[in-house]
C-alpha cells in the first residue's frame, strides 16, 4: 500500500513477534527419522498484537520488567526484528514490504536502516576496543556518505565530539575505547547513531550501566541532542525514576509493558504520576524508596503482587495476561482479554484494565484470588 498524507514517522499496527526456538539436540536415528530433544516446543509471544504510534520528534518510554518485551517491541519498531503478524510502518512504507524489495525507485531498505538507528546498553561492548574514537565514527560516514572526503568526515566529527562535550576534540579522536570513561564510551555511541541523521533511535536500557551520577548528564545530553537535530526517541529502561525523568524531560508518552502487550500508555503525569493499571500501581510502589519522608514504610508492606513471578511467557495464561498476579483480579479476567481504550477519567491515557469500565460485567463477577488486595499508593 502507498503513503498518505497524515502517516506517522513510525507505527505498529496489531504486531505480534513469535520466536520459535530450535530443538536443542537432534539425534539421526535409522530410515532417516530424526528424533529431536530439549526444549523449544512451544514458541515464545513476546509481542502480542501490540499498536502504537511515533510522531516527529517524539519520544516513547518503554517500561515493564525483564521479558516484558521492551526490546522486542524497540527493535522490531525500528525494523531489526521481522514481525510475525501485523504492520510495522516507517514514513508510511511497510517495513518488511521494503525488506522484500517493494516500494524500490521510492525507499530502499538500507534507507531505512540509516533512518532508524540503536544505541545499546553497554557502550564498552558496542564500541570496537581497536579502533580509535575517530575510525570508529567514521564507518557509518562512510558507508551512508560515500561522496565525503577525509576532512569532510574529520570536521563532521570533530563538530559532534565538541557538541556532546567531549572536548578537546581532536585528542580525543585519537583515543581508544580503554583511554575513556564508561560516560565518555556512551557518548561516542550516541554520537555514532546521531551522524547519520537518523529519524529515530531506539535507547536500549543507554543509561543502566553508568554510575547514577552520570544517568543525568547522559539523558540530558539526548534531549539537548533532540532539540538540536528533531530526532525522535524510543527510551527504554527497566528503572521507573530514569524512565520518568526522560518522559518528562522530553514531552514523551510512557507506554507500561506486560507479557508483550502494553497495559497502560500516557503522560508521564497519567502514567507514573497517577497510575491506573492495577500493574502500572505495583511497578510505582515496587520502587518507591524505602523512606516514610518520600512515601513507602520502611518496613516493607505485604507485597500486593499475587505471584512474584511472571507467567511462562511460552505459555501465557487466558485473559487477561494479569489476571494471575492480579490484587483486583475477577473471574470475567480468566475469560477475556482487555482492550487498550481510552480510560474513563478525562485524561488521554489508554489503558487495558476492565475496572475502567463501570458497566462491564467485572463489576458483578466474583474475585480470583481469596481476598482483594489493596495496592498501598
Ligand atoms: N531471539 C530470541 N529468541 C527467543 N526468545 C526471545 C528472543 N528475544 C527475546 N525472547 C523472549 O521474548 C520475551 C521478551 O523479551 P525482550 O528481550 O523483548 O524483553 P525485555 O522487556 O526487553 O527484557 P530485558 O529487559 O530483560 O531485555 C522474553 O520471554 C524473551 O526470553
């Protein structure tokens, strides 16, 4: 399908991604039958019918707990991971459609893959310990802008090191990966992503390696960046508080991951502010400090979390994919899957929960679990 005016910069529409793992031993037995061992019968959702849009200079923060399916989500936005069912749009052109060669004479995939650049979580294995600052950032100049010549790549470079502070840039071009510090490796990799004028870029948990002290100075040097070039953001981080400030920092929308679904997306007012999920409610209280001044006991309270653990995402439970861990949990959750819609409060969020319809039959049916839990916040 062709373009249309009002197309978002980039959107997923009902993506689902499924990974299908291997056998792990295959034994040749005779007339050619193959048995096979281990584990990997069952495949993995780690995306479930997921929509969601990004604008220009925009950002989206994505936030849940491990396997949630934030990484999957960013990479499969960005076209790095193929979807199994659905579309994923860049500029209003099917991804996996230009993939394939459609669309060729208007974009071409390796336009897409400049367009959307990632940035991953531990710089000191992104960056090649062999080669300097300078030859590291000259391959993606390089490969995208063949017509520059050397001074050309040097001075777009020396440019960008004394934007992002790295500073006296032409030592520092000089310099291995070794000679700098975790926030100085950082930096390189984001101006690595940011040379090629990429339309979006997806932050892979960027500041979860570095000391707290720098987490800041790193996020504010991204924003600064996106006033700078209009480069928009997927940010992801398991930690609500970086997640919060770089949401509100950058006008963004936060998007709440569960089991591969997003169960709550808004402001970061709505979202961590105020939260309305049952989910979105224990992940704020779950870190919250361990200070009465700044709100939670000292002491622990009892966990409102019906089950510590999340569901086998190989086998994920029927309806609603919270309903097992669930404090406010009721039999019409077994039976079927919330939508993500609008929630009944005035605000922009959407949010997949039943308690946010008044006249759903959540409200006459009895509860899962022996008591309800209250989620202290
Ligand atoms: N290449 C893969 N092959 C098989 N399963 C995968 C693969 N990548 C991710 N998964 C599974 O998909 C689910 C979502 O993983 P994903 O990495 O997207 O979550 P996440 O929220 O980013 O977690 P983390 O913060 O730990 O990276 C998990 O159950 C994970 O084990």
């Amino acid at each position: 399908m062709s373009k249309t005016v009002d197309d978002p910069l980039l959107s997923l529409e009902d993506v689902s991604v499924e990974f299908k793992d291997e056998p792990l031993i295959e034994q040749a037995l005779p007339d050619n039958i193959v048995e096979r061992f281990g584990l990997g019968e069952s495949p993995v959702k780690a995306l479930d019918d997921v929509t969601v849009e990004l604008a220009e200079e925009d950002a989206l923060v994505l936030v849940g707990e491990s396997g949630s399916g934030k990484s999957t989500l960013g990479r499969t936005a960005i076209g790095l991971q193929e979807s199994t069912e659905g579309s994923v749009k860049y500029d209003g052109y099917d991804i996996d459609a230009v993939r394939e060669g459609e669309h060729a004479g208007e974009v071409y995939f390796e336009d897409i893959r400049r367009a959307l650049q990632i940035v991953h979580q531990d710089p000191g294995s992104a960056l090649n310990p062999y080669r300097t600052v300078k030859s590291t950032l000259s391959q993606p100049l390089k490969l995208w802008y063949p017509d520059l010549d050397l001074n050309d790549r040097r001075e777009r470079i020396r440019r960008m090191l004394q934007t992002t502070g790295i500073t006296p840039a032409e030592e520092y071009m000089e310099r291995y990966p070794h000679e700098l510090s975790g926030g100085e490796q950082q930096r390189v990799a984001i101006i690595r992503a940011m040379l090629v004028e990429p339309d979006v870029i997806l932050l892979d948990e960027v500041v979860s390696a570095l000391d707290v002290s720098l987490r800041v100075d790193v996020m504010d040097l991204l924003l600064e960046l996106q006033d700078m070039f209009g480069t928009s953001y997927i940010f992801i981080s398991h930690n609500l508080t970086n997640a919060r400030y770089f949401a509100d920092k950058a006008d963004g929308r936060v998007a709440v991951m569960y089991l591969g679904n997003i169960v709550e997306i808004g402001s970061v007012e709505e979202v961590i502010g105020d939260p309305s999920h049952p989910y979105t409610k224990i992940l704020k209280w779950a870190s919250l400090p361990l200070d009465p001044m700044e709100g939670r006991e000292t002491i622990p309270e009892e966990s409102p979390i019906m089950m510590e653990d999340p569901p086998d995402p190989a086998d994920p439970p029927s309806g609603c994919p919270f309903h097992e861990a669930c404090p406010k949990a009721r039999e019409a959750c077994r039976n079927e899957e919330p939508e993500l819609l609008s929630a009944d409060d005035d605000t922009d969020r959407l949010v997949s929960c039943f308690r946010e319809d008044e006249h759903h039959e959540y409200w006459n049916s009895e509860p899962i679990h022996d008591e309800e839990r209250d989620i202290p916040l």
